[in-house]
C-alpha cells in the first residue's frame, strides 16, 4: 500500500512538471517564433526601401550578427494582364527569368495580404505598390527556422534536464511525505497484533474458569473460580479504557477542562498517595516540590500523568532503591521529574519506552499493566503544550515533564 502511495504521489508530481514545463515551453516557442518573425520582417522593411544595392543585411541575435538570404523583385505591369518582373538587389543569383521565380511570384502576387508566407520556397515577403509598379522583398525563412529549431532543441534538453531532475526530488519527497504514514501503518498493525496478545490472556482465563463452571452444579462451584472471572474482567476494562483514551487522542480531543492548577499540591498529593505503595515495595520514595507553581490544563489528566510515572518508577525501580519526585520552577516553564534507580535502558529501547504496549523488559507479562501508560502520558503531556522525555544511565532512570507556567 505504502508502495503505491508513492507512486502516486511522485506520478501527481510528476503530471504537474509535465504540465507546467509543457506551458513554460509552448510560451517559449511561441515567444521565440514571434521574435524571429520579426526579425524577418525588420529585414523585409530594410530591404524594401532598397533600390539596386546589395548591402548586407543582418540580424543580432545573441550578441552575433546573422546574415539572411534575400532578394528584391520590381514588376511592371503589361498588357492582357501580363506582368515584367526584374531582379533589383539581393544575394541570390541566377533567379532573373527562371520558372522558380515565376511560381515565386504567382504565388506572392495571388495571395491578398501585402505580407505573408510562400510557403513552397520557405520564403517570407514583403509587397508595396509604389503606383507605376510593386516593389516585392523576399527572405529566406530556412534559416529562420533553423535558428528557431536550435534554440527550442537547447530549451528541450535544459526542460528535459529539469525533468529528470525533478524525478528524482518528488522520489525522495515522495519518501519523506509517506514516512510518517508508513510509520503510522506500521505502529497500527503493531497495535492491533499487542493488543490482541494482551486480550487473548483475560479472555483464555474467563472462558477456561466459565466452562468449568458450567460443568458444576450449582452449590458446588467454587468462589475462586468466579474471583477469577472477576478480576480478569477488571483487567480486560482497563485495558479497553486506555486503548480507548489513546484513541480519543488520535482523533485530536482536547482535555475537558482548562483552568489554573497547582501541580505543587497535585505533585505531593500523588506522591503521598504513593508513598505506601513504594513502602510496601521495597522502594522508599523522596519528593522535593517547589511551592507556588501553577499551570493551565486539566488537573484530572495531570493528576494522571504523574501517577502514571510514579507507578512506572514502582514497578521497573530497582529493589531497595528510592524514588525520587522533583517539582522545580524555571523562568517560563515547571519540570516535575520522577527517577528510579536501575540498570540503565539501552538507547535503542529508550526511544521506544512511548510506543504503545511497549515494554524493554524482554518477557511480556512480567510486570503487571499492558504498557500503555507511558503513551497515555505522552498524550497528555502534548495536549498540555508540553514535553515528556526519558532519560537513562548508571545512577537512574528518569522521566521529565515539562509544562509552560500560566501566564
């Protein structure tokens, strides 16, 4: 699919060039074909006024001067509508009393308009009746259109260069505009493939701890099995009220309420919260919040995002470390920063700790939760015009929250 798309992409592209150096060229053609004609004309002008001379007779065209053929017919007319004609300058020679000058002639003196084309000899005319007699200038065209062929052959070649080029470019925009959807495909299917993993385990213990149920009477059906049922039914709801938030950020909603929070008393109200929980794991936790930081957004998502953090730090921390939870103020923004001491996290693992149902521990399921919540928080720290970065080394793991102050 992604293939496709940008073969379409680059053949849009590659119409529009089409078009538009098409347009480009057929106005230079017809600029330059314009231009040319003049050029002959001025040269008819000139010669015209002519009278038994030779001179030569040119045209600067790219700062060199070019030499066109012509030549000068005087004709008197005769009786019984006959006609004298007379060669009377030009660089042509042996034309006087030839059949191709009388064709010339019949043709030029046929033809209404007193300038124009005989288009049988490529030559370009000029007529002017001066009373007694018709004065006609002739020029070669051959030349004309020869300079004109060369000029377009050069402009094809540079529109042919501009082309390929071209090509080449909307292949790598082509790559570039499509990554971000190949990306999201890739992160889709992903998606679908982890979270049919995370329900299939729920659905496996419910059906399997139903059936045996079913298969007792009544009063003898044990409680456990029904706790089970239970408690992997809260499981599959929270996983399907996370996928559910993470979809509502996809779709761009915004969070429900904007107003002035504190997240000094929200940072150590979370953190008393998990105080007892980091107690009884094993990992005592530290909290240094700044007094007086407000920001703007929805303090029920905030709320969540550092808890969010804080039982990331619990469950991956190393055991009998501390937890540390950081609130300090900048000039312009907040940073709350949540650090766990551990075995550090390779580079390659810590750009993808935000993807959802991630996890760098290498076995699925050792840790409880279904490794949406850091993509939760991600979200959230976004909808707040803010950042969530990981960081990681010997001495800890640590998770930054930055968020522009109110104003």
């Amino acid at each position: 699919m992604i293939r496709k798309l940008r073969l379409k992409f680059v053949a849009v592209c590659m119409a529009m060039v089409t078009a538009v150096l098409a347009a480009v060229c057929f106005a230079i053609f017809a600029a330059l074909r314009g231009n040319v004609a003049d050029l002959s004309r001025e040269v008819l002008h000139r010669v015209i006024q002519e009278e038994g001379r030779r001179p030569e007779i040119g045209v600067e065209i790219g700062g060199d001067k070019l030499l066109l053929p012509y030549f000068t017919v005087s004709v008197w007319p005769g009786g019984g509508g006959t006609y004298a004609a007379y060669v009377t300058g030009g660089t042509y020679a042996g034309l006087e009393d030839t059949a191709e000058l009388t064709a010339i002639l019949e043709d030029c003196l046929s033809q209404e308009s007193p300038e124009g084309v005989v288009q049988s000899y490529s030559l370009r005319y000029l007529r002017r009746d001066n009373g007694l007699y018709r004065r006609l200038a002739f020029v070669d065209m051959s030349m004309e259109r020869a300079m004109l062929r060369e000029m377009m052959g050069s402009y094809l070649r540079i529109a042919l260069a501009a082309f390929l080029l071209l090509l080449g470019v909307s292949a790598v925009l082509a790559r570039w505009a499509t990554g971000p959807v190949e990306r999201a495909w890739g992160q889709q299917r992903q998606f679908l493939s982890d979270a049919s993993h995370e329900l299939k385990t729920p659905l496996t213990v419910i059906l399997s701890n139903a059936e045996l149920l079913s298969a007792l009477p009544l009063e003898e059906r044990p409680a456990r099995w029904t706790d089970n049922i239970l408690s992997e039914s809260r499981q599959m709801k929270n996983l399907v009220e996370e996928m559910l938030t993470l979809a509502r950020a996809d779709h761009m909603a915004q969070p429900a309420v904007l107003a002035e929070v504190s997240l000094s008393e929200l940072a150590e109200d979370c953190a008393l919260a998990f105080e007892p929980v980091a107690f009884e794991a094993g990992k005592p936790l530290e909290y240094h919040v700044a007094e007086g930081v407000f920001v703007l957004g929805d303090g029920d998502r905030l709320r969540r995002l550092v808890s969010i953090l804080l039982d990331n730090a619990v469950k991956y921390g190393a055991e009998g470390g501390t937890i540390t939870l950081a609130l300090e103020k900048t000039e312009r923004q907040a940073r709350l920063t949540v650090a766990n001491p551990g075995e550090p996290i390779p580079a390659e693992q810590l750009r993808r700790l935000f993807e959802r149902f991630y996890r760098a521990d290498a076995s699925r399921g050792e840790k409880s939760g279904f490794g949406l919540g850091l993509s939760i928080a991600a979200v959230i720290a976004q909808e707040h015009k803010g950042s969530l970065r990981a960081e990681s080394d010997a001495a800890s793991t640590r998770f930054a929250f930055s968020v522009p102050l109110k104003k």
